[in-house]
C-alpha cells in the first residue's frame, strides 16, 4: 500500500461519515476540460457572467453558437472510474452526501444516489421569465436547425459545453422559449449567480452532523465551494482533499492528496471492500 493510499484509507476509516465536495478535476479523465490548472490560474478565458448573459443578445448568441460544438462533447460523455469509486463508497456507507460543483450528471449516471448539483445541470434549460423548462438536447436541436452554417464548425472544447470558437456570432439565431418566447438558459449557476439558498442550506445540514470533509478535484477558488471549508474549520470537522495542485483551503487541511484522482480512488476502494 502506497503512502497516499494508506493516508486516504485511514482518512475514512477514521471519519466514515464523509461529505463529498466535487469539482471539475474528477471528470477531466471523461474527457470533458476543467477551469483552472494546478496554481488555481484560469486556463482559458473566464466562463460567461451570468448578468451579461442577460442583458447582452450578443453574449447570448455567442454563448449558443459555440454551445453547438461544445455540448455533444459533454452530452456524450461517460462516468469515468473515480465516478464509479464514489457510487460504491456511497453503498459501503461511507459518503452521507456527495456535493458536487460540476454541471454534468456524472456521479447520478456512475450510480451515486445521495447528491446535490450545487451549480445545476447542463443537460435542463429554464425560461428565464415563464420558468418553462425542456431538455437541452431540444434547445440543441433547434438551435442547429435555426443555424445550419454553424453545424459545421470544430474548435477545441471548453468546460460546461462551451468551446473556444471565435467567429462572427452576429447572425446567429437564439432560439427563444415555446411559451412566452423569453430567454432561455441552461438550468445551471452561471459565474455572477448565486447558488440556490436550499441547496446550501441541505448540504451544510448534513456537513454538520458528518465526521469529515473530503473534496475532490476542486481547487476551492470559488466561494460556493470553499464556504464548505471553512463551516467545516468552524465546527472542528478533519478536512481532505484529494486533487492535483494548489487549493484555496490548503491551511485548513488535515491531509493533502496532490496527485492523479482515479487511481488513487481506484485503490483505496479495494483496500475497503476487502475489509
């Protein structure tokens, strides 16, 4: 048993009621890109703002023209094992609940049951003045069939369905609610929102009467996860974290796992179910 491995194992041996906090880094090996690197620096351009979303048509068919390209990438894309590894340490009794960061229903398709999608999901759109929702698939398909030039493009695919096109958006066509002919969004916290009070409020319940928090794949940059750190400092809870690189909350650790996530899940889930 590597030293990693050992520590994580005595981790949940010693805090086997864990809080699971997500983020982009566990869905990489799926194929679909994360924000930052391992500085916490942004690698890209930083993701829409969800006020300019709103008031700018021009951000709005941007943001939809290179979802054209970028959201079958992420529609396509299938749990990996670390998705897996956390469905199973679910079912052996060890995560309470599993908070996740990412958009992209993973953890649900990899068999998780006890989650909650901090930041929403991809795969749903929402009218942002009737509140009519349908699928994204629906709103990608019309959006192809209102702009068939664009189906063509190919770029380099960008976290959340996004991918980094760069052409002319002005003639492209947004394709508006069937009710009332509003804005329509993807049901998912954009950077600017604020994150669903009940949402937090459920997690941060369940964090208070769990032994530890464990979080993986996240860099803690934004606030909507890093606040999990600090109520978990508040309340005297051991705190891990299993993710490549530098984190917000690295003064707050009991324990830092800098390395390859799936792997080391990988092995210290069969160091648990031998047991």
């Amino acid at each position: 048993m590597s030293r990693l491995h050992h520590e994580l194992v005595e981790f949940i041996h010693q805090n086997p009621r864990l809080l699971v906090l997500t983020g982009a880094g566990i869905s990489t090996d799926s194929g679909i890109p994360d924000y930052r690197d391992q500085q916490g620096q942004w690698k890209r351009q930083q993701p829409v703002q969800h006020p300019d979303f709103m008031r700018c048509e021009h951000t709005r068919k941007r943001y939809w023209g290179r979802s054209l390209v970028g959201w079958p990438v992420m529609r396509d894309a299938q749990p990996n094992p670390a998705h897996s590894a956390l469905a199973r340490l679910e079912q052996l009794g060890h995560i309470s609940l599993l908070v996740t960061q990412n958009v992209d229903g993973l953890h649900q398709r990899a068999g998780s049951r006890k989650v909650v999608d901090l930041h929403g999901r991809s795969d749903q759109v929402v009218c942002m003045n009737c509140d009519y929702r349908c699928s994204r698939d629906e709103t990608h398909q019309r959006s192809a069939e209102l702009n068939p030039d664009f189906t063509h493009y190919t770029a380099a695919t960008a976290p959340d369905g996004d991918a980094d096109l760069e052409v002319d958006f002005s003639h492209f066509h947004v394709p508006a609610c069937y009710q009332c002919g509003g804005i329509l969004k993807p049901d998912v916290v954009f950077f600017g929102d604020n994150v669903p009070k009940e949402r937090v409020v459920a997690s941060l319940r369940t964090l208070e009467h769990a032994d530890g928090l464990l979080v993986i794949g996240s860099s803690l940059m934004v606030y909507s996860g890093f606040r999990f750190c600090l109520r978990a400092r508040e309340w005297n809870k051991p705190i891990a974290a299993l993710t490549l690189g530098t984190t917000r909350a690295d003064a707050l650790l009991s324990l830092k796992l800098s390395t390859p996530i799936t792997p080391l899940l990988q092995a210290a889930l069969s160091s648990l179910n031998r047991e």
